[in-house]
C-alpha cells in the first residue's frame, strides 16, 4: 500500500494535497536509472545542454505564476516573496545554462609533454531540500550539478514538495531526457537517508538543521562521500553609534521576520551600541508594529504563518521564557500564525539567544564597542550571514574581517545573490553554493600527460 503525506496550507490548516511518499525500493531504483541516464548526459555537447536548460528556464518563468502560487499553499510564503522565488529559479538556470560551454580545464607547462586537465562530472548527485524555501533551494543544487554534466534525484521536503513535483513535470517538457532529473518525495529518514549511503550516488546536496548535517556527514564518510551542507544560524545585526538609526530600524524587521523568520539568514540576534540602544529600541517598535502579518495571497502581506503546528509550539516554547520587550499583530483564528516579537537579552545565556529559533523572534543586546561587539557576534556555534551598520568604512572593514561569517552585509541585510557565493563558516556548513565557483563542487578535476618526447 503507498504511503501519502498530507500536504497543508499552513494560513488555513486546511489539507490541499496528498503526496505518495517512495520507498527505499523506490530510491534504488530512482539511483538506478540516474546511474544509466548519466553516460547519455554527460556525452551531450556542450551547446546543447545549455539550450536544454535554457529552455528549462523559459517554461519556469511561463510558470511563474502557478509555481508561486502552488509556493504559497503548501510553504505559507507571501505571493510576492513567491513570485520572487520562482522568478530566482529562472535565474539560476539561466545563470548554470552559461556554464556547459565554459567548463574550461587548464593547460599546465611541464618538461616532456604536455599537461591538461579536465573538469568531470562526478555522476549522481542528490538534492536534499528543506521546506523554508522549496523551489530556491532545490534549484541551487541541481542547476549547477546539470550543467556540469551529472544526473541528478532531488528529494523535497515532506511538508513542501509540490513546487518540487512541478519542477520535474517543467524539466520533462523541456526536453531533460528521462533519468536526468527525477524528483522523488518521500521521508527524510527513508529516501534521504538511502540517497546518502547510497553507493552509486556521489555527492550529496543538503540544507536543513546542524543536527540533520552533522548526521548526513557522519554517514558520508564512510563511503567518502563529497558534501555540500548549508545548516542552520544565529547571525548577527551589528548596529553602531554612527549608524543611520532611522534605517538600521526600519530595515530591521525584514531582516528577521521574512517568512516569519524561518530562513537560515535571519538576523536574529541584533547588537546595538550601548549609547544608541534605547533610541534605536524606540525606533524598532513601531517598524515592528507595522509588518503586515496576514492572508499570504494578499498583495500587501508581508509576513505568513509558521509552516506547522509544531514549528508554532517550539516558537512560542522560547518566548515563555524569555523576556519580552514588544510584539505586532497576526491573524486570529486558523492557521499556525505567530506574531513579529522582540526579546531582550541580558547576558547572551538565554537559551533564545544561543539557539536558532526559526521563527519571527529577534533578541536585542547592547555592547560596548568594536572589540565587544565581534566577540558577541562570533560567540555562536554558528557563521552563515549578518548585518554591519556604521557610517565608518574602515571600521565596516575591520569588522566585516573579524565576524566569524560566509555572508555579511554592511548598511543592508542582502544575503543571496544567484551570481556571488553563498555559504557558511563552523555549525552553518560545508562548501558553497551559487557563483561562478558552484560547478567546481559538481566535478572532479583530472589531469592528464601526453608524452611528446621519444
């Protein structure tokens, strides 16, 4: 009998779909017909795997309006963070279709010969997706792992997966051939965890908690298996005297609250310098007052709900505890709604400072100067994102290179571009993923002598 999973919105808690969930039987035989599709693929010219993928990315943005909105009912994403969402994933395949024509290898002068090198293809690779942001996430690894020249089993999220289901259907009328790029929806444990011991699967693509990854890692290694691991954070918004106060405050919401706060980027902890910390908390309640929590299909939402009933009792487990400065407003009634909420912390103890929340929590401490101010953002087992705001270049630099983080900002909370690196730094990760230097993580490097001397 196939098992399903329940797939709900989580503005309404109503079920919108029921997803067969695969077995393992399923999973070896999804690897296997990867394994035969790769020889196939990786013989495709260049030029010709770019078109496919282009062609790929032109149907996504035809799309573009149904995978956002399919986004909305099964993540609670707001329908503009969506289209956004699906307009990256076009982006990104755009971005990758570039690639298949300038994989170059190298030509290395040595005595005797001549010596190249060859940029490889690894052969599968699995895609291991959370549910904060389905389409982006799944499409960051398996756009770069295509255009190099692999095949690729991505498994969703159990929560999210129709973004996912739709993607697939999206590749298939492109043209992808059949075993290139499967989708497979089914339970961490079972799938993922067979994609990951799996022989015949050679890297592995995984975003979720630290605890998840240290787990997928352990297993990895005894097959040493390559790993691209993008985990969990606590990041630091680092506000300063000199600071534009006005700005530092009203940004501040959105850099924490974006999809009610369950993004791995979320500026969680925000460190102001003790002479500006109560004007700066003045100027951050009514910014925080002012998030639009509400229906994420209204073009005005700002924010939607918890992605569950569970995620939303862990959230308000932390705040119980835990000081609470000031809140906004959310919708009544069904749904796993949550309020914008500020916490105050006292001495960087508290357990909703320390540990990722994933949820629209902020906690707001004040430090002294530059030295104490590192030593608060760093002082985290975490180091994937943060914000630096300060009018002072030198001291933008200085910090920017002291703050323990594969991702800063300085006067703004961008994190993720499609074109620049995105990864992170202790219990946040392993590799990077997006930029020029993605594809160097989806191939093996050969090199080759040819003898030219009798």
């Amino acid at each position: 009998m196939t098992r399903t999973q329940d797939v709900i919105n989580p503005a309404t808690g109503e079920v919108v779909a029921a997803v067969p969930m695969a077995s393992v039987e399923e999973t070896d035989a999804a690897v296997a017909t990867a394994v035969a599709a790769f020889p196939a693929w990786r013989a495709v010219a260049p030029g010709d795997r770019a078109r496919l993928l282009r062609r790929f990315a032109d149907l996504v943005d035809e799309h573009r309006e149904e995978l956002a909105a399919l986004e909305v009912r099964d993540a609670g994403h707001t329908i503009r963070n969506a289209r956004w969402e699906a307009g990256n994933v076009r982006d990104v395949l755009h971005y990758y279709a570039a690639a298949p024509e300038r994989l170059f290898g190298r030509q290395i002068p040595v005595p005797g010969g001549l010596d190249v090198t060859f940029a490889e293809p690894l052969g599968v690779v699995g895609v291991i997706v959370p549910w904060n942001f389905p389409m982006t996430i799944a499409t960051w690894g398996f756009a770069p792992a295509l255009a190099a020249g692999n095949t690729v089993v991505l498994k969703p999220a159990e929560l999210t997966p129709l973004t996912a289901i739709r993607l697939g259907e999206l590749a298939t009328a492109a043209g992808i051939p059949e075993g290139v790029f499967q989708v497979l929806p089914g339970r961490g444990a079972e799938v993922g965890g067979r994609l990951v011991e799996h022989p015949d699967v050679r890297k592995i693509c995984f975003t979720g908690s630290s605890r998840v990854g240290r787990s997928i890692m352990a297993s990895a290694a005894r097959r040493v298996k390559r790993l691209t691991l993008e985990l969990g954070g606590k990041s630091a918004n680092i506000v300063f005297a000199d600071a534009d106060l006005e700005r530092a405050a009203a940004t501040a919401p959105y850099a924490v609250f974006d999809n009610a706060g369950q993004d791995c980027c979320a500026r969680s902890r925000i460190l102001v310098q003790r002479e500006v910390y109560d004007r700066f908390l003045d100027l951050l309640e009514p910014a925080v007052a002012a998030v639009r929590v509400e229906d994420p299909t209204r073009e005005t939402s700002e924010m939607g709900p918890l992605i569950s009933a569970e995620r939303l009792e862990t959230v308000a487990s932390y705040v119980d505890e835990s000081e609470v400065a000031f809140r906004g407003g959310c919708p009544d009634g069904p749904g796993f709604w949550y309020p914008p909420t500020v916490l105050l912390a006292a001495t960087g103890a508290e357990r909703s400072w320390r540990e990722e929340i994933f949820g629209p929590v902020v906690s707001v401490m004040p430090f002294t100067d530059e030295a104490d101010a590192v030593r608060l953002a760093n002082d985290t087992e975490y180091g994937l994102s943060g914000s630096i705001w300060t009018r002072d270049v030198g001291r933008a630099l200085r910090v920017s290179r002291a703050v323990e983080a594969g991702n800063l900002s300085v006067n703004s909370h961008s994190s993720v571009r499609y074109w620049t690196p995105f990864g992170g730094v202790k219990q946040s990760g392993l590799g990077r993923e997006l930029g020029p230097d993605a594809l160097t993580a989806f191939t093996e490097t050969k090199n080759v002598f040819i003898a030219t001397e009798e």
